[in-house]
C-alpha cells in the first residue's frame, strides 16, 4: 500500500484531506524527535535552559495531538470512510497517542537533567544514556519513515531494534544498581540516571508501537501483543 492508494477517490478534496493530515502526523513526529534531542543533549551537557525549553515546548506537541485528533474526527463525520482510509485514520489517531506519550518522556528526561545539573558529572558523562537515546531516536525516525512510505516490512525491521533498545535498558539498570550498592552516596544520582533511562526505554515501546499500526495500516492485521517473529512473519505475507 504505497502512498499513491490513497488518491483514488473521486473527491480531490478527500484525497487532500487524506494527505494533510498524514503530513501532520510527520510534522508531529519531528517536533518529538526534537524533543527527545534536546532533552538528551540538556542531561548529557549540564544545560538548564536547553531542559528548561523542552520542558516549555511540551504544550506544542499536545496541541498537536488535540489538532490531528480533531480533525480526524472530522473525518470520520463528513467522509464515512472504509476499508483503507478508515484504517489509515484510525492509524493516525493511535499513533499521534504514542507521540503525544513520548513527548511526555523526553519531558521527563528535561526534568532529570535539571535534577543532575548540580550534582557530580560520572566519568563517562552519561555516554550509556546518550547511546540508548541514540537507537530509540533511530527507532522513532524509521517508525515515521515507514509510516510516510506506508511500508509494513520496514516496520516490522524497525520493531526488531526494540530488543536493542531492551537490552540497552536492561544493562544500564545493572550498572546502576552496582553503582548503589558500591557507594551509597550516589544514590540520588543513580536513581535520576534510572528514571532517564526508563523514560528512554519507554520512547522506544512506544516506537515500537508505532511500527504495529503501519503494519495494520498496509496489511489490515492486528500484530499487538504477539512476538516479534510471527510480527515479521505477517508484514511480509
């Protein structure tokens, strides 16, 4: 399902109306990715004013995802639409959720980054927290790419990076906890690590998420909650 089915409707009104907000849904999405950037970039670097705009700037993506709901809705009034345009507005309306909730992260990560400001910088500068940002900004960015060329084997492969992002997680939450128990006095600083870390880990669900709906989207299948093996296996039938 290329991006050209969806213009085939007698209506080009409709078929503009399919493709405007499709085209928000992706604007959307780049102003999360800058978001989770920045919010990143504040924690690994001491910056306060960068957290202190991300944490400012979290209005805009929820007022997107109030624009693009409510026009979806409008949609779905006026046109009535079936089969592959209902699914692509009832894509679009899950995904801006998933977005709307990962900005809500990198606002949590803005948040931690105030918290360690004036605490003591760890050796590796927070490198292990810029890494696990590196590969779920990576996961969001394929997630939209797939979404744009609708394109369900894409998608899943993006889906596939979710067990880096894990994996990532898992051994920093390790690292923290050896971290605690070594030296008790760091356990503020541990715990905010933690938190950031988490919020990280959920962008990247979140992405993951995303992925799920392009793959309903192309193919009409509910892939939620099955492993990530019978998910590839249904984007590519």
């Amino acid at each position: 399902m290329g991006t050209g089915n969806i213009n085939h409707h007698i209506s080009q009104q409709f078929n503009a109306e399919l493709e405007a907000i499709r085209h928000k849904v992706l604007t959307m999405g780049g102003l999360v990715e800058e978001q989770i950037e920045n919010a990143i970039l504040a924690l690994v670097s001491a910056d306060v004013e960068r957290a202190e705009s991300v944490i400012s700037r979290d209005h805009q993506v929820n007022a997107c995802e109030v624009a693009i709901d409510e026009e979806s809705i409008q949609i779905l009034a006026r046109r009535q639409p079936a089969a592959g345009d209902l699914r692509l507005i009832v894509a679009v309306i899950k995904t801006i959720t998933d977005l709307e909730r990962m900005g809500d992260q990198a606002e949590k990560v803005a948040r931690m980054a105030i918290h360690l400001a004036d605490m003591e910088r760890p050796k590796n500068q927070y490198s292990e927290l810029e890494h696990l940002s590196d590969q779920v900004r990576k996961m969001l960015r394929g997630a939209l790419d797939a979404f744009a060329r609708m394109d369900a084997e894409a998608a899943a492969n993006v889906a596939q990076e979710d067990l880096k992002a894990d994996a990532e997680y898992d051994a920093i939450m390790r690292q923290m906890i050896t971290f605690m128990m070594e030296d008790p006095r760091n356990v503020r600083r541990t715990l905010d690590t933690m938190w950031s870390a988490r919020a990280l880990e959920r962008i990247g669900d979140h992405a993951r998420n995303i992925c799920e709906y392009v793959i309903y989207l192309v193919k009409g299948k509910d892939v939620r909650h099955i492993s990530l093996e019978e998910l590839s296996k249904e984007a590519s039938d």
